[in-house]
C-alpha cells in the first residue's frame, strides 16, 4: 500500500513507518488531545484544521519522505 498526504490519518498512525514520518515532522501528533476528531481525515485536511500547526511545508516534506516508502 503506498501512503500520502491524502491517506487517512488514523491509517498513518497505525503503521509503524509513516507514523515515525509524522512524528519527526511533527512531534507529538501521535498524542496529541485532538487526534481522536482527526483520525478518519486524510492529513491534508487536519492540515486545514490545525490552526497553522501542520503547514504546507511540512505536509511537503511529509509527502517526500512517504514516496521513498514505495
């Protein structure tokens, strides 16, 4: 299965390698207080909803590292 920005979060998290992705760029997403709401939307959308916490900068990068996964 290949995995982007537009795969649910709650899948990314699930999976020991993008959640290690995740985690680097953002630190903490795993246990943060609201992931729960966020679980069954693709990151690109939590994105929209993070008050400037995951910007699109990081969501590039993100989406480097997950096609080196293919």
């Amino acid at each position: 299965m290949s995995y982007s920005i537009e795969s649910n979060l709650g899948e990314l998290l699930d999976n020991e390698q993008t959640k290690a992705i995740l985690e680097q760029h953002l630190p903490g997403i795993a246990s943060h207080p609201s992931i729960g709401m966020g679980r069954s939307m693709p990151l690109k959308t939590v994105a929209g909803f993070s008050g400037g916490m995951i910007t699109d900068a990081h969501l590039a990068k993100i989406a480097e590292d997950f096609a080196k996964l293919a």
